[in-house]
C-alpha cells in the first residue's frame, strides 16, 4: 500500500482539492448527511485496488467543507451474508442521535440489489448491520433495481429506489415507512421511456441513484443516472416537476445535469443553513473500453476516479436546476496569478501568464473568443474553451489536451447564453469542471503530459477580435487528516 501511495503521490493527474483516497478505485457518493457537527460523504471504494470490483464504503467528514479528515472504511461486504458480492450505493439519515445506511447488497448469486441497513452510535464511524434485508426483493416487472435513497417528509419516511422496467422504462420506485425498519411499497413514482437528450445521448432504460430534491416553493426535481443495460452508465439527468395530489407530474422534457462527458451518480445532502449541496462521481477518460471497465493505464496509475467539488442546487426559471461551487471553495483561493482584459485577435494568440495545475478562474468571453489552457512549451497539448461565433454556444474541446494517445478526445458544448458568456473554471490536474453564471455546468477530465508550467492564453475565432476578461487565482490542496474510528 505505501508502495502505491508513494506512485499516486507523484503523479500530475492527482487532485488536489477534489475528495478521493490516496489510492485504489472509488465511485458514487453515498450516504451524504450532515450528522453531529460533520458533513459526511461516504463513497463507492475497493480499498484493494485501481478496479471496479469489492465496493466497499469509503468516508471522509469535515466541519466546514475545506477541512477534511479520511476516516476508516465504514461498511464492508460480510463473507457469506448478503452484501457479500458488495456493499453498493445508496444514502444515510441522521435521526435521534444516529446514524442509519441505507445501501444496497450485491451477492453474485442474484440478479438484483436489494435493499440492506445499518446503524452507527458513534457519529458516523462505524456501523452494526440491521440483519437480513430491509426490502428483499424487487417489484414485479422490473430489470433492475437498486440504489436507495430515503428522505423524511412530515412525519414519514420515504424512499426511491432505481430501476428498469421490463417494458422499456426507467424508474424510480416508491417506498414508505414510520420507523425505518418496516417499509410499504406504494408505486411507481416515475418512469419514462428513453428520451433523446441534447449532444445524442438518451435517458436510458435503467435509472441508478435516483434522487429527489424538493425545494422550498414546492417544485421539485427526480435525479436519476441514465444506465443502458449494453453499455452501462452513460450520463446524470433530472425531470423537474411538483407533487400534486400524491402524484409527481413531470416536465415533459428531461435535462442534462450536466453537459460534460465525465460526470455521473449525483448524490443531495441538505445543510444545516437549508441549502441542498450536491456531489457526483467523476470517472476516468483513459483508454478504458466502457465506464468501469479494466484500463491498463489506470492499472498502471493505481488509482481511478474522484468525488465532484460540492455544489450548491437552486431551482431557476422552467423548472431548470442551476448549479454554482459552494460557497465555502472561495477560501481555497490563494495567489491571483492573472488578471487581465482585452480584445483578443483572430491572429494571433496572446499569453496572459502561468498558473498552477488547480486554478480558479472567472472568464468572460464574446461571441468569437478563445480560450486555451496551454499544456506543452511548444503548444501542441491544449484544451480550449470557444464562444462559438455562430451558434452562441460554448464549445469546451479536448481532443488536443493530451499528447498520450490512449486518453479519450472530443468535444462538448453548453447552450448560448447570450452575446457574452462569464464562466467560473475549476481546474484540478486532470479535470475541469466548468460553470456559468446562469447556473449551467460541465465536467471532463483530461491528461496533459507536457513538461513545464501551463500558461492561459486567449485568442478569436471568425472574423474580427473579440473582448475577454480573465483572472486567476492558485488553489490550495485540500487540507486532509485522517480520523480514527471514534466519537470526536
């Protein structure tokens, strides 16, 4: 292990201020809560190594977001009992002093995963699983089923479950409970038939991870992970929609969460100050035939994935969920290394200055203007961010971005939003997640190998210049201890 350690260590694809343990494969977010003083984010984790393969449950908790501590894996599969094929996804509720997981237990000798509990007394530290399965077995008519996620509403407890339908449909199913033990299957609390979503992806047949945010005016939102039962998972998605007469009634349409490549499995935790925070997976884009699939390189690297920064979640006009960093990021901020505006030329490139590889940057850019994240002293290795000058859109192009063949290229693009665009980029090593200002994102991740310092250039498509705003600021690592399986 400390073999492995010392490799990851050296390596500049590692985050810096994105969660994830020193090595070995992670996933999902699970059981996000605030619990005891702690935000606790518990994750998918094969603590053995760079493989999806023995998920087990991770866990850091923090204060205040910025502070973490590493804490002992919290759940593990049980040799011989339910969950011995693994202790997969799901969530946790804080409740009369406890701690209660929800998760769901895989065991190769079944088709699906059923719904498993258990208990920590300790603040999060350790838990006592409930015995035998809390919901044994799946709805009539369903291909999948699995993923819990529970919720009190009033004096209830509710929870949606993931699933596909022999018929063709994603869903999420309902269950209810007074007393967390003892649960009511009540329906189908949503379902839809694969939908066509902007850039060709669809919502699936199989819905992971459903979630249901719920906010204040009473609208709401179903969050699912679109999962095609060939090819796995593919994208996060939502239907916005309200509770009317004990029914969702859905948008018509569904949304991307996210228009980048790399994101998925989005999980809620609901702060003490009333916002709804949110974390997601954030996969590998190496030479991995399908997500989740052996990858030499990552074999090689030791390690695979990492958890999205937290987000807060407001709901926007139509129904639309806008998302923003939290707001404590902004105590990362460190060193300003750039602070620059002008009019970029279709001519030439003009540098603005080096940054480091986890930078926080504001850029406003025009219809037409580029902007590049050089890599390579020689500029062969880029990523670049373009207004585009005639359909408004924001394109975020990889396909140059690293200078090893086997990383995954292409390019993704956010929706116009006007004659300018001001965005807030938070890059991280090997990833970038990407904001606007109207509450739009997009993650991907990407593998510069070129030596010497990145640079931040800007530049025009088109014809004509076009005017940019940029700064720059370093991001300090994320300060992490580890924590010790004990109420503190």
């Amino acid at each position: 292990m400390a073999e492995i350690q010392e490799q990851v260590a050296s390596d500049t694809h590692f985050p810096a201020v994105h969660l994830r343990p020193p090595a070995h494969w992670i996933n999902d977010p699970n059981g996000l809560v605030f619990h005891d003083g702690h935000y606790h984010v518990y994750f998918q984790y094969n603590p053995h190594s760079a493989r999806h393969a023995d998920m087990h449950w991770g866990h850091y908790r923090s204060r205040d977001l910025v502070h973490w501590e590493l804490m002992p894996v919290a759940l593990a599969p049980t040799p011989g009992g339910d969950d011995e094929g693994g202790v997969w996804s799901g969530n946790a509720v804080s409740h009369g002093g406890r701690l209660t997981a929800f998760y769901s237990a895989r065991h190769n000798g079944r088709r699906h995963q059923p719904v498993a509990s258990a208990v920590s007394y300790d603040g999060g530290a350790t838990f006592t699983k409930r015995g035998g399965l809390l919901i044994p077995q799946a709805p009539d008519g369903t291909t999948m089923f699995r993923d819990p996620y529970v919720w009190l509403d009033g004096d209830r407890w509710r929870m949606l479950v993931g699933a596909a339908l022999a018929d063709g449909r994603g869903a999420a199913l309902e269950y209810t409970s007074a007393d967390l033990d003892n649960w009511s299957y009540q329906g189908v609390f949503l379902a839809r038939p694969p939908h066509v979503l902007p850039g060709g992806r669809n919502t699936e047949e199989g819905w992971e991870c459903a979630q249901y945010a719920v906010f204040p005016d009473g609208s709401g939102a179903v969050l699912a992970s679109a999962w095609d039962p060939a090819e796995g998972a593919s994208c996060a998605i939502y239907w916005p929609g309200r509770e009317e007469d004990g029914a969702f009634r859905a948008a018509a349409t569904p949304r991307l969460l996210d228009h980048g490549p790399d994101f998925y499995a989005p999980a809620l935790l609901r702060a003490p100050d009333g916002r709804l925070l949110m974390w997601a997976w954030i996969w590998e884009a190496r030479d991995e035939e399908h997500v989740g699939a052996p990858s030499a390189w990552t074999d090689e690297a030791g390690w695979s994935g990492m958890l999205s920064l937290p987000r807060e979640l407001e709901p926007g006009a139509d129904g639309e969920l806008l998302q923003r960093p939290a707001r404590e990021l902004l105590a990362l901020r460190g060193e300003r290394r750039i602070a620059a505006q002008g009019k970029a030329s279709t001519e030439q490139l003009t540098d603005l200055g080096e940054v480091s590889r986890a930078t926080d940057l504001t850029v406003t850019l025009e219809h037409g203007a580029r902007l590049r994240l050089l890599t390579s002293p020689d500029g062969t290795e880029h990523l670049d961010i373009v207004h585009d000058p005639v359909t408004g859109e924001l394109v975020v192009d990889r396909d140059h971005a690293s200078l090893d063949p086997r990383a995954k290229g292409g390019s993704w693009r956010l929706p116009p939003e006007g004659p300018t665009t001001t965005l807030r980029i938070l890059l991280d090593h090997s990833v970038a997640e990407i904001f606007t200002t109207t509450g739009r994102t997009l993650t991907l991740r990407f593998y510069p190998v070129g030596d010497g310092p990145w640079r931040v250039q800007t530049g025009a498509t088109g014809t004509g210049s076009a005017a940019y705003t940029v700064e720059a600021w370093d991001l300090a690592p994320l300060e992490q201890g580890r924590g010790r399986p004990a109420h503190s």
